[in-house]
C-alpha cells in the first residue's frame, strides 16, 4: 500500500467525450505526477504538478489538462477522447522532484 | 518516446534460478531506478542508484550502474513465483521532475 488513491478505477467513454481522473497523494507529499500506460509499453510521462503549479509536461496535446489542489490532490482531464486514449492512467506523488514515485493503483479508461 | 530499453523483453526461468535484466538509456542521469508492475497495476519502487554509484543492493536485489555505457542491470537472486511481474528502469534524464520508463521485461518465474 502507497497510500496513493485513484478514481475510478475502470470507466467506459465514447469518443468525443470528456473525463477526469482524480488522484490523492501520499501524506506530507506535495507533488503530484501523472503517466500514461498503454497496452504493453511503459509508463509516459504527461505532467507533473508541484504545489499546484504545472512543474513540466511531456509530449501530450494540450486537451490533457490537470490541476493539483491545496491538500495536494489531483485531477487529470482529457477532453474530446480519442480511441488511442485507451490506457491505464497512473498518479504518483513524492516529496519534491523523483526521487522515489509512490504509484497509485491506476485508473483504466477505455474509449469506444 | 521512451529512453530507456530493456532487454530481454520476457524472461521465463524456474524457482530458485536467478534473473537478470538490462537496461540501456540515452541521455545523462542524475539517477536510475528499478520498479516492478504486477498484473496491469500501479508500479512498486524497488531500488533507485544514483550516478556517482556502480552497485546497490536490497534483500535479494542487486542493481548495477554503468554510466560510461549508460546501461544498468537488475539482478533477482533465488527467484520465486512471487517475483512473476513486469519490470521497469526509469531515469530522470538530467531534468529531475520527470521519469522516462522503458518499456519493461517480463518475468515470468515457475514453481
């Protein structure tokens, strides 16, 4: 257990459709990753937050957006979903830049 | 895109054998670490080594680091069915806020 919590853990979408990922991070950690994993590869990095500030981004359109709230928390928002958006999305928070990653369990979308 | 690779991509060994897997990468590093996927799940830390270091070990868990040949390689010892799963590297690629995985060796250990 890493104390790292995800929801939901499995959702259905239609492409065009819009969905947001949520994410509570680990006690005392105040920065926020996300990663997409599809079928078979690793993890991609998308963005990180840090004390909810956007803190780097990876090679992902701008319709992948997220926000890190207060107590340290996530969201992770796709809009007008694509078939390849199919994944397993991954939250992981540390302290600070990795550093050790605390995964969560990992939302699994999949877009029809 | 992914920096790092791991070879070989499945590995499949008996109870009580050893197991080790590879990982080459392309750029700098600050640090490299090792995480294990079971089952489509959330990714477990195993190790981290950093760039001023050449082996590290945990439990039955040796990492080595060879940065003139920017690779490293994870050794499991007396191996068990428990260890079945999916292994990463990942490195920060010199910029510290983001880890770049590979794309995993599969290991696949039978009792």
């Amino acid at each position: 257990e890493t104390g790292v919590t995800q929801s939901p853990t499995h959702l259905i979408k239609t492409r065009g459709q819009q969905v947001t990922l949520r994410c509570s991070s680990q006690s005392g950690h105040n920065t926020v990753s996300w990663y997409q994993q599809a079928l078979g590869q690793g993890p991609q990095f998308i963005f990180q937050y840090y004390r909810e500030e956007e803190n780097g981004r990876g090679n992902f359109p701008p319709r992948f957006s997220g926000l890190q709230f207060p107590n340290y928390s996530s969201e992770l928002n796709v809009n007008a979903l694509e078939l390849d958006d199919s994944a397993l999305y991954l939250c992981a928070s540390s302290w600070g830049a990795p550093g050790e990653l605390f995964f969560g369990e990992g939302s699994r979308l999949t877009v029809l | 895109s992914q920096q790092g690779e791991e070879d070989p991509q499945a590995l499949s060994i008996q109870e009580g054998e050893n197991a080790t897997m590879n990982c080459s990468y392309k750029t700098s590093i600050n640090n490299l670490q090792w995480y294990r996927q079971n089952s489509g799940r959330g990714l477990v830390h195993l190790i981290l080594i950093r760039s001023n270091e050449r082996e590290k070990h945990s439990g039955r868990l040796r990492v080595t680091l060879d940065t003139s040949k920017k690779s490293s390689s994870l050794l499991i010892t007396a191996s068990r069915a428990a260890d079945t799963a999916s292994y990463f590297c990942a490195t920060d690629g010199g910029e510290g806020n983001k880890l770049v995985f590979g794309a995993g060796t599969i290991l696949r250990v039978k009792s």
